[in-house]
C-alpha cells in the first residue's frame, strides 16, 4: 500500500449501512480493545473483498486487515482482506 497508509489489524464488531448491499463503514476492535471506527467511500479493492463480507466476519469474528489514510476526523479504509490471505 501507498506510504501514506496505516495498516491495522482487528475484528469487526459492527457494519454501518441498509444491508449487504450498501455497507458504508464499520467499527473494528484492535488488539488492547480500542474501536476504531471506517468510512469505505475510499476503498479500492471492493471487487476483491465486498464491503457485504464484513458482515460475515462480524458474525465470525474472524479478524480482518485494513490499510487505511485520515482524512479529517475519519479513518478512509483503502484496503481490507482477509487476515489469513
């Protein structure tokens, strides 16, 4: 990813949007239980890992990786996968 990034590993602990469909951010939980919450209108591998994925970790609890750049007061997820990829 771009030197720019931040790259954070957790797990998803909520989905923002109006279903699978149209999943706009979501909260994820790091390692010392701090939650950081994502905005994904910046995510550029969407065909790879489909923001609707995200609620299928959550309910798994099967960690994810995110790249991501501050813009503002929010956190743009640039990049998330699976943590086992």
């Amino acid at each position: 990813m771009p030197p720019a990034t931040t790259e954070v590993v957790g797990v998803v602990v909520g989905v923002v949007g109006e279903g699978l469909a149209d999943i706009r951010g979501f909260r994820l939980r790091v390692e010392g239980g701090d939650i950081l919450d994502f905005d994904l209108r910046a995510l550029e591998n969407g065909s790879e890992f489909p923001p609707g994925h995200l609620a299928e970790h959550q309910a798994t609890a099967d960690p994810v990786r995110v790249w991501y750049t501050v813009d503002g007061a929010d956190r743009l997820a640039i990049k998330v996968e699976d943590v086992n990829d």
